[in-house]
C-alpha cells in the first residue's frame, strides 16, 4: 500500500467522525502530526488523500465539507508563517477546495475564486497548493478552468507572476509523474498546449525566456516538448513575437 493509501486508510473515520459529530480536532490533529513540517518537504502525499477523501465523502455532507477546507485556507500566515507545521492547514484546505470544486458545479466558482485569492499568498506552498487544486479543477472542468485562468492573466497585472509561477509548479509536477498514460494527464497535458502561450504573451520578455528553460532543460522529456511545441503554434505568439517564436523553435531542431 502506498503513502497516499495509507493516509486515506487513516483519515476516511477521522473525516466520517467529523462529518458525524463537527468535532475536527482529531482531524486536525492528524494533519499537523504528519505534516513533515518543518522540512524541506511538506507531506505531498497527505494532501493528495486529503483531497481525495474530500471528494469521496462529498455527498455525506456537502456543506460541512466545504465550510471545513474554507475554514482551514483562512489560516492567515502570521498564524501559520512558513514551515510551521500549521502552515500545512491552509495548503490541504486549498487542494480541498479544488477537489470539492471539480465534484460539484455548485462549488466550483467558489473554489476558483478562493484559490485566485490564494494565489498571492505570500506562502510559496500556499501557491503550489493553488496549482494542485487547479490541476484538479482543469481535470474534471478544463474548458471553464482554462477560460477563467486566461482572464487571470489578461485582467489583472498583479496576478501575472503568479500565473507564471502555477505553470512553473505544474510543469515541476510532470516531471516527477511516472504514470502518464491516464485521463487525467492527457487532459491536463492538452490544457497546457495553450494555456502557457496566454502568459507568454502577457509577459512576453520573461514567457519566452522561461520557454526557453524548458526547452534547454527538458529536452529529454516528450510531454514537454509537445507542450512548448503546441503553445508556439498559436496566433497570439505568431503574429506579435515571430522572431522569437522562429528563435525557439530552431532550438528544438
């Protein structure tokens, strides 16, 4: 049994007694207990099966649930700053509410909306978890997701760098996957192929440069060079960077 299993063998009664009794203490207590923080790494694979049980145990209470990871992603970064452990609170609720949002239409603007909230947050695992529960929505939601993530881009400056820096964390995410052949990877993969050119062309001078990483860094992986490949097909870089397009694309001769 894998470490995600078997963090959802032992949250599955922790989550049936909170959703039986609203006490979350025990809860709590285990998300902390096994959080790996402080560390270099927080717990991936706690995070992923709290998601998971969230999205499983969805119709034994809807609201509770939803009220539960809101709650947790409120914890404020004075409260819970950087590799405390209860930093590890807001990051399972953020991944929470991506896993809520993708099961249920009634609950997917909300988690986007939360997690575009959550996408300034100081906390650079607060941003990655942001990633993870978009990933999760672009999944389940990918035309509405890549719609709205596009008006991130175009409609506000100050979320540019931060869109930036979900792809970064998103690519990161790939590269450590071993199992590509499902679904789910396939549609997330198909996102990418235009999503990246959206932000490149908002900020073209650091877009192509970080294009240009990929392509010297990830030459070996396939995936990725699809990626790069397809974005650098689209008009919006085409017609207004054609220099730096034909510069990349002799890159990946």
């Amino acid at each position: 049994m894998s470490k995600k299993e078997n963090h959802k063998r032992d949250l599955a009664p922790l989550f049936n007694e909170f959703i039986d009794t609203g006490d979350e203490r025990k809860l709590i207590d285990y998300l902390l207990a096994n959080s790996n923080l402080p560390g270099r790494r927080g717990n991936l694979e706690l995070a992923a099966a709290f998601a998971e049980v969230v999205e499983e145990l969805f119709a034994e209470d809807p609201e509770r649930l939803w009220r539960f990871c809101l709650q947790l992603t409120v914890i404020s970064a004075d409260e819970a700053p950087v590799n405390d452990p209860k930093e590890f609170l807001p990051f399972c609720g953020a991944c929470g509410l991506g896993a809520l949002g993708a099961v249920s239409s009634a609950f997917y603007q909300e988690a986007l909306a939360r997690l575009k909230e959550l996408a300034v947050d100081p906390r650079w695992r607060i941003r990655e978890a942001v990633a993870m529960g978009l990933q999760n929505l672009l999944e389940k939601e990918r035309e509405k997701t890549l719609n709205e993530l596009e008006s991130w881009i175009v409609n506000g400056d100050w979320l540019t760098m931060r869109a930036v820096a979900l792809h970064k964390m998103i690519f990161d995410r790939i590269l450590s996957v071993k199992e590509r052949k499902s679904e789910q990877f396939k549609t997330l993969k198909k996102g990418l192929g235009y999503t990246l050119s959206v932000v490149v062309a908002a900020i073209p001078e650091e877009g192509f440069g970080y294009m240009e990483q990929l392509i010297d860094s990830r030459k070996q992986d396939k995936d990725i060079r699809w990626i790069v490949k397809e974005n650098l097909k689209k008009n919006r870089l085409v017609k207004n960077f054609s220099d730096e397009v034909a510069a990349l694309k002799q890159l990946l001769k």
